[in-house]
C-alpha cells in the first residue's frame, strides 16, 4: 500500500515537471531610483523613522496605528517602571527594617512587596519587548507591501485541478495536473 502511495505521489509531483517553461517576458523588473536602491529597500530604509516607510508606500492610515501602539507602550513601560521604583523602596526600607515612606505600602507584608516588584518589573520589561516587537514590524510591513505593490489582485486569476493521462518515452503515466494562471 505504501509503495503504491509514494508511487502516486511522485506521478502527481513530476507529471507537470517537463511542461514547465520559463517565460521571461513576464518577469517585471522595478527601476531602480536614484539612490541606487529599489523600492522595498528604500521602503525599509524610510521606515527605520517609524511610519515613514508606510507614508512612501501610500498606506497613510497605518502611520496613526504604529504610533497609538508605540504611545501606548511608552506609557505602559514609564507606568511600570514608577510603580516598580515606589515598590521597590518600600521593600528595601522593609529589608532594612526601616519605616516605610509609602503610606500606600505601609502594611503591606514583605512577601507581597516582593511579588508586586517582580510584576511591575516583568510588566515594564514586556512593554519594552512590545516596542522592540512594533518597530521591527513597522519595518518588516513596510518592505513587504512595497514588494506586494504591484501584485496582481484581479479577477483574472484562475485555479484549476483535472486529471491527465499523457505518453511519454517511459510509458503512459496518470496524475493530476493543477494549473494557477496569473
């Protein structure tokens, strides 16, 4: 059963292998600007300016959504790192059996404190991966749609799978033939 499986398989891979031609004239090549790069690159490299690289391939509103999601990190990460300093004091202060300063902490037992300083301080330290996370998505965006920019998105496209029985050299082979036109 195997054998006849993989026989199966290797038909349908290679039936198709010889009828496959290159056609040059549909190979589109993008100038080059005068910067010497073309244009995923230069997008990439705007980008490194956050939002610059969506503004240079016209997808105006995702230079809004960039920035909210960087603001929002930025404050998540400031937030984080105030609350992080205050617990982070009162725990010392309570390690040196001093009295805390924070009345917010006061009574508080130590346990906690060390826990809320281990949250405020893996919360601070996400938020900084997010930022890091944003902005090289804000670059990896960017040179993806400048490379998709002139994809084809039409109805003209077409997909089709039939069976195919053809006479080769070899003998009569049977397979399925999947053809995808642009």
């Amino acid at each position: 059963m195997q054998k006849h499986l993989l026989i199966f398989l290797l038909t349908v891979i290679f039936s198709g292998a010889f009828a496959q031609t290159k056609d040059s004239s549909s190979i589109v090549k993008l100038p080059a600007t005068k910067s010497g790069f073309t244009i995923p690159q230069k997008a990439t490299l705007l980008s490194l300016m956050p939002g610059c690289g969506q503004i240079y391939n016209q997808k105006y509103w995702k230079v809004p959504v960039i920035y909210v999601g960087f603001g929002v990190l930025a404050y998540a990460t400031i937030k984080n790192q105030q609350f992080y300093d205050d617990v982070r004091l009162a725990y010392l202060q309570r390690l040196n059996k001093e009295a805390v300063t924070n009345p917010e902490y006061a009574n508080v037992p130590t346990e906690m404190l060390f826990g809320l300083r281990e949250y405020y301080r893996k919360n601070r330290d996400l938020s900084v991966i997010g930022m890091v996370g944003l902005y090289a998505f804000n670059l990896i965006d960017a040179a993806v749609d400048a490379h998709l920019r002139e994809f084809d998105v039409t109805d003209k496209l077409s997909f089709q799978v039939k069976p195919v029985y053809q006479m080769g050299l070899a003998g009569n082979y049977s397979g399925i033939n999947l053809r995808i036109r642009f």
